[in-house]
C-alpha cells in the first residue's frame, strides 16, 4: 500500500516546483525563513552587544576600579605606617585613622573582586594571596605598633617584615589583578564597539531575497507592484537602519569610553600608584638613616615615571575638569620635587630634624602637603574621567534599549507581509 | 517480563556510584612572613684561616696630650672633620642598648652612640656635633673603606682578617658570645644547638662562631639584630647567639627568652678608622684613655650595661708602639 503513494508524491512535488503557482509558494516559504532568520540573527547580534555593554557598565569597569582601589590603598597603609613610625613616639590619630581607613578600603574592594571570582578564573592566585597575606600583614603592623608603645626598638623590624611582605607578595598580586580587571574592560569594549557586519550582511541577503522575489512576481503576473512585498522590503530596511544607526552610534560612544574614560583612568591611575610608591621611598630613605641608598634610588626611577604619567595624562585629557586637574597635580609634584630636594640636602648634610620635619612636617611647602595636594588632584581627575566613562557606556547602553524588540517585531512584519503579497498571486490562480 | 526489567533498570540506576566528595578549601602557601634579607646560609663565611695570626688588638699610642677642642693640629684628619663641623659616626639602630632608636623620641642612643659622642665631644667640646650614619654590620668595612664615615661604633670585633681592611682603636669593650634562646626551650648553650636553626646577622664575626661550632647548627643570616629576634619570636629560629651585649638587649624586649650557657668566644670591641687616617687612631686612643681615667666610661656602662655586670672596669689599653 505504502509503495502505491510515494509515486504520486513526488510527482505532484515536481509539479507543484514547476507550475507557477507552486513557485509562488515556495517563493513566499523562502521569503518568511530569510527574513525570520535574519530577525533572529541581527536579534542575536545586538543582545550579545548588548550584553557586552552591561559587563563594561556593572562588571569589568568597577572590578578594575576595585582593583586600583586595593592596590592603591594597600600603598597608602604601607606607606602611611612607614610614616607614623618616622613621627616617633604615639603615631597621631591623623595617621592613625589614615591607616585604618586604607585597609578597611582594600579589605572592601578585595571582596568586591573576590565576589566576581567566578567570572575570571585568572586572577583566582592573586586574589588568594591578597586575602591570605592581608591579615598577616595587619597582624606584624600591630606587633611593630605594641612594641612601638612599650619602647622596644624590635618593632621597627617588625615593621620591616610588614613592610617586606607588602612589597614583595600584596603589591604584586594587587598588580595582577588590576593588569587582568583592565583588559577585560579592553575586551568588552571591543566586542561592544565593533561595527555592525554581519547585521549589514544578513540585511542585504534578505533585501536581495526580497528583490528577486519581487521580479519573478512581477514577471508573471505583469504587475509592476506588489504591495505585501513592498511593504516588507521597507520594513528590512528600516531593521537595517535601525541597527546600522544603533551600532554607529554605540561604537563611537564607545570610542569615547576610551578616550575620554578608561585610557585615561589607567594612566592616572598608575600616576596615583606611582606617587604612592616615591612617597613610601621618601619615608623609608629617612628611616633607614643614612643607609638608605636603595630607596633614594628607587625614589628617583619611580619619580621620573612619574612626571611622563602626568606629561601624558595632561596630553589625553579631554575634559576641562580633568586637564586643571591634572595642571594643579603637575604643580603639586613640582613643589614635592623641590621639597624633596630641600631634605635630602639637609639629611646628606647631616641634619636630620630638618630633614625630619621637610618630610613629614604639616607645613604647606613641604613634601607631606606637596604630597596629599597631588594625590587629591589625581583623585578628582579620575573621578572625572571615570564620569566620562560611565556616561559614553550609559550613552552606548540607551542606544541599543529596545533594539532586540524592534528588530523581533520588524522581522515579523517582513514575513507576514511577504507571505500576505504573494497569497494575492496566488488567489488569482484559484 | 517488560516490569521486571524496568525494575531492574531502576535498581541499578540507584546504585550506580555518584560522585559525592564535599569540596575542601584550599589555602595557597602558609609560610610565615620572613625578614626581608633572612637566609639561610650553607657556606661558612671566610673564617679567616688565610690570615696570619696577629696582634690584633694593639693600638696605635696617644700623641701626647690631647688637643684643646677647636684647635686640632693642622694638616691632621681631626681639622679636615673640624672644618666640616661634624663628626660623621656609623652606628646601629637596631641593637638594643648598644646602639638604638628609642622609639619614643626617633632619637638614636644607646652605649655605642655615647662612646661616638664622646670623640665629637673631644673634637668640638660638644657631644652633639654629629652625624649618624646607620651601617648594618655587613656595610661597616666598605663604608670605612670608601671614607663615607670618620669612625664606625657598632659592636665591632677586633680581629686580624679585619685589621688588614682598617684600623681599629684600642679596646674599649670586653664582650662574649653566648646563646639565646626561649625559656623552657631545652637548649643550654652553644653544645646543644645541633641541627637547630640560629640566627646571627650578615657579616659579623658572630656569624663565622655559629658556623664554627662543633654541634653543627644550622646558621640563618638576617640584616639586623632585632630581625633575629622576631624570627625567635615567630619560631623561625631556635635561636640567636652573638655577643653577650646584643643578646642583652633582646632579651630586654621579652621576657621569654634567657640567655644560656657559657661566653665561648672573647670580642674585643674596637672603634673602626679607615686605614690611612692614623693619626685620628691615636686621637681617639686619647679619647678613650681619658674617659677610662675620668669615670666617664664606668658613668655610661653603668647607664647601659649595668643589666650585665654592675661593677665592670674599663678594659686595660694595649699599644704596639
């Protein structure tokens, strides 16, 4: 029985392929897959760069924001104990609170990055070092501090050890994780800010199809128009517009992110971490009393880094906040240079107290205001350009809001109008 | 049939093994922090077997009496410091009343650093003209060596490998080593440190004694003397031995640890000179002989050293012409 019915199956299929009617129906099938599908891929496209951009804006920037932080706050408590114990005596509250605040902050932004763990396998060593090594290092600042109290000089090694383990193990592990929190802010942006062309491809493949089916139409028929297929090659094309214009707007917001945004964050952001470090070189040269060759000399390398940090933040800057900011920063490090000048002269020439008090002394014009000036103007400034990141990825984000619906919708009209155009054909076959 | 066999499906799908480990946390290395330079040190130290035996100990003669401060003979190493306006000294920050920063004031004192101040007190007629220059004890030869310091008063054994790099004044302190380690910690000297770790510092001769003792321990060589004492602390080491001087002072810091056993090596300390200023050697020999006549050395042992010995005596000048 079933041998009886395949014959005239495929028979009536080669009939239905060769009279006009049957093309016609295969023409409109045709039609409602390319469309569909190019819906659902150029659909597809602006979700991933959609997505990409909600990573940039909720993930990848503040991990790497988060990252500087530990980073940065890790320096200043080094740096800051290394300066209480210099003051002699009961370390002032000042100092004192400045040190609590900075582990509190990298303790904070240690477990912001530790939360998103999942997301970068990489970075799992680093973070394992910071969070095991941390109390550690809180642990000898506070047996260095006690001994301090009781007039034990045994606490200045502590605070060596403290200090060592900071330079040798955190700093470098918090380094890390900012190299590997910064690229994938690179990352996303690059598969946010790419151009749009397989969207442009789909949408030409469908407006091709759509053409084609128009001049068979027409040729059969001896119409010129057909308005259901008219109606959906404008409805490609305004799918194809739409995300076109999306994408370009996205890509150059993005675009902006960096130039105005994270390029310069990280330039500012290792100024900041530079002028951390010469300033913990500053107080260590002093507390090593003479043999202190080692800091002098790293003091000097991490200085002259600097000053191209700052030449090249002034260089990027884009926005008017930023490039004063930066101005008033590049002042500040003049003046610290110059106070460093003035102590190392007088502690070469064996005047220590004077040296003592041009280093850590309240007086503006010496280098501990010198100091906190820089880095507050580095502060706003990045602030500012971190607005400026948030803003172009807000910008990006607004562009593509309802893209994926349009696009859906759009790509659904186009079928239903094909099938609708053609089916008036085919009513006239009946 | 089909039953059973969906029964038997299911029996053996409930045994079948499932992977049920409860994870573990896995922690990164645990080693305790260490001192940044700590090491641990395989090879002795040059012992010195090249150097011929000598006299070290014998100093150059006074010149007579000394000079009024203020008026030092011309052309001498004493004018050329005089016209500087300070005396530059290399001493310690970090031995404990041989030669410290008080940790209250930022000041550095201690038993050294007044024997230093006397000789400024001799050249200028005040014990705060001045500069210190902190030297760990690796850094004393080379730094006396270069002229970057007049003198260096750090706990500096006299002994001939030494004495052939600088000069060295007349003795000014008798010290010993010894062992120090925790209380109830089962070692009593130098005889029972095999195989345990002890601490000294890089380039002292302490260092070349540990690694000298018959028993064999195993010698761990730190920057500073109070490095050692945190690594004792934080059971690091067993423990520490050098001079009786230093070991005081640490065990000043906590009451833990005791110093044990006997002195097993003499350590006459001398003020270290560069070599070729041999005329600042008797100087300072002048000094040291006054202070010894004066009372003024009894008056700063006393300050300092009183823990060690109540009612010591300077020890007796020996020159070798």
């Amino acid at each position: 029985m079933t041998a009886v019915v395949t014959a005239p199956t495929s028979q009536r299929v080669t009939g239905l392929v060769k009279s006009t009617p049957g093309r016609l129906s295969l023409i409109a099938l045709l039609l409602v897959a390319v469309t569909l599908l190019a819906g659902v891929l150029t659909g597809w496209g602006v979700q991933t760069r959609s997505a990409a951009l909600e990573e940039l804006a909720t993930r990848s920037e503040p991990l790497s924001f988060a990252a500087q932080e530990v980073y940065r706050a890790m320096a200043d408590a080094d740096a800051t104990a290394s300066a209480a114990f210099l003051s002699g005596g009961v370390e002032s509250p000042e100092l004192r609170s400045r040190y609590e605040a900075d582990i509190a902050k990298a303790a904070a932004a240690l477990s912001t990055a530790t939360g998103e763990i999942s997301r970068s396998p990489e970075v799992g060593a680093a973070l394992s070092t910071l969070s095991g090594r941390l109390p550690v290092y809180t642990g000898l600042v506070e047996t260095a501090r006690t001994h301090n109290r009781q007039g034990n000089p045994v606490g200045a090694a502590y605070l060596r050890e403290a200090s060592s383990l900071m330079r040798a193990q955190l700093l470098p592990a918090a380094q890390d994780l900012y190299r590997a929190e910064t690229a994938n802010v690179v990352r996303d942006q690059d598969s946010a800010g790419g151009g749009p062309w397989t969207e442009l491809l789909l949408g030409v493949v469908a407006l091709a199809a759509l053409g084609l089916a128009q001049r068979y139409v027409t040729r059969r028929t001896n119409r010129v128009f057909n308005i259901g297929l008219l109606v959906a090659t404008g409805l490609v094309l305004v799918s194809l517009l739409w995300v076109s214009v999306a994408s370009v707007v996205v890509a150059s917001t993005v675009h902006d992110s960096r130039k105005n945004g994270s390029t310069q964050v990280d330039v500012l952001a290792r100024a900041r971490i530079a002028t951390l470090t010469a300033r913990g070189d500053e107080t260590l040269t002093l507390v090593a009393r003479g043999s202190g060759a080692a800091y002098e000399k790293r003091y000097g390398e991490v200085v002259k880094d600097l000053g191209d940090l700052l030449t090249r933040a002034g260089s990027l800057s884009t926005e008017p906040e930023v490039h004063s900011a930066v101005d008033s920063a590049t002042k500040n490090f003049q003046a610290w240079q110059e106070a460093h000048q003035r102590i190392r002269q007088a502690d070469d020439s064996g005047d220590y107290t004077t040296a003592l008090a041009a280093a850590i002394g309240a007086d503006q014009g010496g280098a501990a205001a010198a100091f906190d000036n820089l880095d507050r103007d580095l502060v706003t400034a990045i602030t500012h350009a971190r607005t400026a990141f948030t803003g172009s990825v807000a910008t990006a984000r607004g562009a593509l809001t309802g893209t994926v619906a349009v696009v859906a919708l759009l790509a659904l009209g186009a079928a239903t109008a094909s099938v609708m155009g053609v089916w008036q054909r085919l009513k006239e076959y009946r | 049939m089909k039953r059973l066999l969906l029964v038997l499906l299911l029996v053996t799908a409930a045994c079948a093994p499932v992977p049920s480990s409860a994870p573990d946390i896995t922690v990164g290395s645990v080693g305790a922090p260490v001192p940044g330079d700590a090491a641990e040190v395989s090879a002795p130290p040059s012992s010195g077997a090249a150097v011929p035996a000598c006299d070290a100990t014998a100093s150059l003669r006074p010149d007579g009496a000394l000079p009024t401060p203020g008026a030092m003979p011309t052309g001498s190493t004493m004018e050329r410091i005089a016209a500087r306006g300070r005396l530059i000294a290399g001493v310690d920050q970090n031995t404990y009343l041989m030669g410290f920063r008080n940790p209250g004031t930022g000041a550095i004192e201690g038993f050294d650093v007044d024997m230093a101040r006397e000789i400024a007190k001799a050249l200028f007629g005040d014990p705060n003209r001045i500069q210190f220059k902190v030297l760990t004890s690796e850094q004393r030869i080379p730094a006396l060596e270069q002229g970057e310091v007049d003198v260096v008063v750090r706990t500096m054994t006299i002994n001939c490998e030494r004495a052939q790099k600088v000069a060295f004044s007349s003795v000014y302190y008798q010290a010993g080593q010894r062992v120090l380690a925790s209380r109830g910690s089962g070692i009593t000297g130098p005889d029972s440190l095999g195989g345990r770790k002890v601490c000294a510092t890089k380039g002292s001769s302490s260092l070349a004694n540990v690694a000298n003792i018959a028993a064999k321990p195993v010698v761990v060589s730190v920057a500073n003397w109070t490095d050692c004492l945190v690594m004792l602390q934080q059971g690091q080491v067993d423990a520490v031995s050098t001079d009786d001087t230093i070991l005081a002072g640490l065990a000043a810091q906590d009451p833990y640890t005791e110093m044990v056993g006997p002195q097993f090596t003499q350590e006459p300390y001398g003020m270290g000179i560069p070599k070729a200023n041999e005329d600042f050697v008797r100087f300072v020999n002048g000094v040291l002989e006054r202070i010894r006549d004066d009372g003024t050395w009894s008056t700063i042992h006393q300050r300092w050293l009183g823990v060690l010995d109540r009612n010591a005596t300077p020890p007796a000048a020996k020159y070798r012409d």
